[in-house]
C-alpha cells in the first residue's frame, strides 16, 4: 500500500463482518507501520452512555486505527433504534443527507492517514433518507470500494448484485473479501471458487469462520499490498 490512499467499505448485506474485516485492514496497515483513520458517519443501534449515543462498530474502529480522534468525528450520526438507519432517523427526528455524510467524510480524509476507511451502513443501496441512499455518498467521495461478501446460502447472487451496482454508479471496485459467516454453509468452497471465477477484480483475502475475531487475526487472512 502507497499512502495516502482511502476505501469506502461497503458489504452484500447487514451483518456481513464490515466492522470487523475494516478493523483487519486497519490492524494489516498498522503491522506495516502505516498510519490509519476511519469513519462511519451514519450508525443505528447505538447504546445511550455518559458520552451520549455510541455504536459498537464505531468504537471498534477507534480501536484499530491508529489516529486518535473523537468519537463524534468517527460516527457523527449515532441512532438509537436498531432498524434502517432512514427510518432511525426519522423516528428520532434527525434530518441526514448525502452531502452532509460526505462532508463529514471528508474532514477525516483530509487527514491525510496512510489508509482511510469510510464505512456505509448495511448494503450498497441502504437508504440514508427518503431519496437517497449510501450509494450516494460513496459516489461523491468517488472513492474505490471494497466489498465485503457474507459467505452464505446466496451470496453468490448478492455479491454479483451488488458487483454490478457498484459499477454502474461509476466507482471502482478494489477488489473483495470473502467472509465466512455461517460456519455450516453447504459447498463453501465450490461457492467460492464460483466467486473468484465470476469477479475479475481481486480477491484481497478469505477469512474463515472465526468466533470473536480479533484485528490481528483477520489482518493475517488479509493479502492486500496492491491497495
């Protein structure tokens, strides 16, 4: 990897390990001694604390990386209410848009780290309000994308999906990780090589089913030097 270079980390779905394969790369660029930054600017499923709304995934990105910035910098849109962040946020009030998301993006891009990470919230089309989505803030960051694959029953179909979508909003993909989620999935291996035949672009690491893994241990499944 070259610094400064940035991704915007997206996945086939929710719950598909985003958090934990950023943390991976972070702790990969940490190992190489590179300097590091992330932001996940919207978040639902945030827990109240002394310090106001706070999301799991967000403090586990202040772990992994190395710059030390605040938490209202990394996760600026904390909601509370687990669902569709749209829908979060309109329940408690707060009106988002792509442009302001973008610009809290930004403030943490000009840093200026080895690697930035920004992380969208669920899948690639996940609604931010009532017109648009994560999509478009990735679009005007125009940053390549990493794309983070549940290894499950369909996700064939939904990296494909989601592949195509990418592309067709004009960013360039970086390459893929695939991530093993359901440790009993029927023919693993034949959906993978199904995957590295079908995606042109790179794959940048296979992480295998792994109870409450740590950075180091993901970053150790990780191949991503030509980032």
């Amino acid at each position: 990897m070259k610094a400064p270079v940035s991704y915007f980390v997206t996945g086939t779905d929710t719950d598909v390990g985003k958090t934990r394969i950023a943390c991976g790369i972070l702790e990969y660029a940490r190992q190489r001694g590179l300097s590091s930054a992330a932001v996940k600017p919207m978040a639902a499923g945030c827990e109240q604390t002394a310090d106001g709304f706070q999301n799991e995934d967000a403090l586990e990105l202040m772990d992994a990386m190395t710059l030390s910035l605040p938490y209202s910098q990394v996760n600026p849109i904390a909601l509370e209410p687990a669902i569709a962040p749209h829908i979060a946020a309109e329940q408690v009030g707060v009106e988002v848009s792509a442009e302001q998301l973008t610009e809290y993006c930004r403030k943490i891009l000009n840093l200026e780290s080895g690697i930035t990470l920004v992380e969208g919230a669920g899948g690639w089309r996940v609604p931010i309000n009532r017109t648009e989505t994560f999509a478009d803030v990735a679009k005007m960051l125009n940053l390549p994308v990493i794309l983070v694959v549940s290894m499950r029953l369909g996700c064939i179909n939904h990296a494909m999906l989601s592949l195509e979508a990418i592309r067709a909003d004009g960013l360039s993909v970086a390459g893929w990780v695939a991530n093993r989620v359901d440790a009993e999935m029927s023919c693993y291996q034949e959906n993978l090589e199904t995957l590295k035949r079908q995606i042109p672009e790179p794959c940048l690491g296979i992480v295998p089913h792994l109870e409450d893994p740590t950075g180091k241990e993901i970053a150790g499944c990780l191949n991503i030097e030509t980032l």
